[in-house]
C-alpha cells in the first residue's frame, strides 16, 4: 500500500466517528455508501482519465477523455465501462482537457468540454467547447462521429491566470463555474453560459473554497504527510436537481449540500461531506449520476473506477 493510501486509510477510520459533528447537521442529512468498484473504463484509449459527465439523453451512459495530448475526443461508456463509442471535435486541439460537464437547456442535451489545465499559470486564456450530446443511435464503436462545437467560449481569469482541473455548468442560473486547483485555498470562479464566442469573456471571481483543505487536527496531519497535493481539486460536478456539488481531490470526494434557493457561493462556504479515498491512483475525474444518487470516480492510472451510492432514508 503507497504511503498516500496508508495514511488516508488511517484518517477515515478515525473521521468516520466524527463525521456528522465536522460536516454539520445540513451536510449530515447526505450519507453514502462506497466506494465500491463499479468497472472498468474501456476508454479513453490512453487510459489518462481526466473528466467524467453523466449523460444528460440517455440512461447509463457517461462520456469521458483524455487528458492533455490526447486527442480531441470525448468517449461514451457505460456506467460499467464498456465502450459505446467515440465523439471527435471538429477544428479544435486538446492542449489541456481537464473536465468535462454535462446539462440540459432548452430541451436539449449538451456537453462542456474544459480547456482549462495551466499547470505553471502562463495561458492568457482558456477554452471551453460547447456541444449538443448525440443520441445513443449515433454512437458506433467502430465508427467515430465527428462534428464541430456549436461554440467555444475563451476565457480569460480577471485576476491573472490560474490552474484548473473543476467545472461545473449550472443551467438554471445560466453560468459556467471554474475551481482552482494550485491556489491555497481554491478558488471558485464563473463565466456567463451565454457568453458569446467571439471576443475574451471575463471568469469572474466568486470566493475562495478553504472548507476543500479542511481544518480539523485531522486534516492538519494528512497535509502534514502527504503534502498540499492532498487538497488539490481534481474535478466537480453539480447534481442534476442543483441540491448538491461534488468536489474532488487527490485525497477524498467532498460533497457540498445546497439549500434551496441558496447561491453557490454560500454553498461552498460551509464544510462538505467527506467521503472515503477512493483507493485509485491519481484520481482526476468525478460526476453524478443523472439521477444525482450516485457519484462515479476515475483514476488517470488505471482503468478502475469506482462508486458512492447514496443511502436511503
């Protein structure tokens, strides 16, 4: 076991007794079982994971891709693994794909991929490509389908550049939202989801995220031992119902409760649930399920992915 695994294994024995008084009585009322294996990826073909999104057109079917280099496609598998087939963009390069969303907006089904990795914070801008989800008989795995974005909004930080590996699309406020992965503590960003795709569009600041380090004794000493890495986002999604968001990082998946009619912001500002490690390697990918009582997780070493499912009240 790898001195990572060792030391969370230690540090969810002793916050699962704790849990509920850490993450508050709100967050408490979510409790998940898992993780459990729930397959293996047959795809992307480079096995470098990077993104995760529940279809939003057809049941049981997540799309996911490669990270940076791979190649300017998004692939479709089931909520096994198995692979359904391949959706290449058009006209566009993958320089830095690091999530990818899924949501539904005038009765369509759309998917959004993030150009947004910047490692040393030297991009003046990023990308994000939009594109309506085809339906599951346009899927063949022997034949990829190749269509342009129907747009690519590119997008500057008004701040300066950052690293980013998290987004998330909420349709019903019409807005992008971006989490940085370098900066300590992240910070939350947004972007108009109609913002044109001409010009530079402005992400504009929304608040910093220090309940994603945590600051229990706990958390303290895994920062300690494994290093800052261990709070880094490496993913985000929002659940369908706009109830809950979940946030990865390299050490737990964090899941974040939202009352109804309250803001983002004021979501993030309270302590998540804190869900066990999901015993991968470099885990970088994290979504819903499209019915939001299940949360997938995928490693960008190894072809396993695994579960959370929610527990019945």
């Amino acid at each position: 076991m790898s001195r990572l695994a060792s030391t969370l294994s230690i540090r969810f024995a002793v916050a699962a007794v704790c849990l509920i008084s850490v993450a508050g009585p709100f967050a408490a009322e979510l409790s998940y079982t898992g993780p459990e294996e729930a397959g293996q990826l047959e795809a992307p073909p480079r096995m470098e994971t990077s993104g995760l999104a529940a279809s939003k057109r057809t049941p049981d079917l997540l799309w996911t891709h490669d990270d940076s280099g791979g190649a300017a496609s998004l692939y479709a598998v089931t909520t096994t693994g198995k692979f359904v087939g391949t959706l290449h963009l058009r006209g566009v390069h993958n320089e830095d794909w690091e999530d990818i969303a899924s949501y539904q907006l005038d009765g369509k089904a759309w998917l959004l991929v993030g150009d947004v990795g910047d490692n040393d914070a030297k991009r003046k801008t990023v990308a994000l490509h939009l594109v309506e989800e085809p339906s599951r008989g346009q899927l063949k795995p022997d034949t990829e389908l190749r269509v342009r974005p129907d747009r690519t909004i590119t997008v500057r930080y008004e701040d300066g550049p950052r690293d980013c590996e998290s987004v998330a699309v909420d349709p019903v406020e019409g807005m992008i939202y971006l989490l940085t992965k370098r900066d300590d503590p992240p910070r939350l960003y947004r972007v108009p989801l109609s913002a044109p795709d001409t010009g530079v569009q402005v992400a504009r600041f929304v608040r910093k995220v220090p309940a994603v380090i945590g600051k229990s004794s706990i958390d303290t000493m895994i920062k300690r031992v494994v290093g800052k890495k261990f709070s880094w986002p490496t993913g985000m999604d929002f659940s369908a119902d706009g109830r809950a968001a979940v946030v990865l990082t390299y050490g737990e998946p964090l899941v974040f409760a939202r009352k109804v009619g309250e803001s983002w912001a004021d979501a993030f500002g309270r302590a998540p649930v804190r869900l066990p490690f999901p015993n991968l390697p470099q885990a970088e990918a994290v979504c819903f399920s499209a019915d939001g009582r299940t949360i997938f997780v995928a490693s960008e070493t190894t072809r396993t992915f695994v579960r959370y499912d929610l527990e019945k009240k």
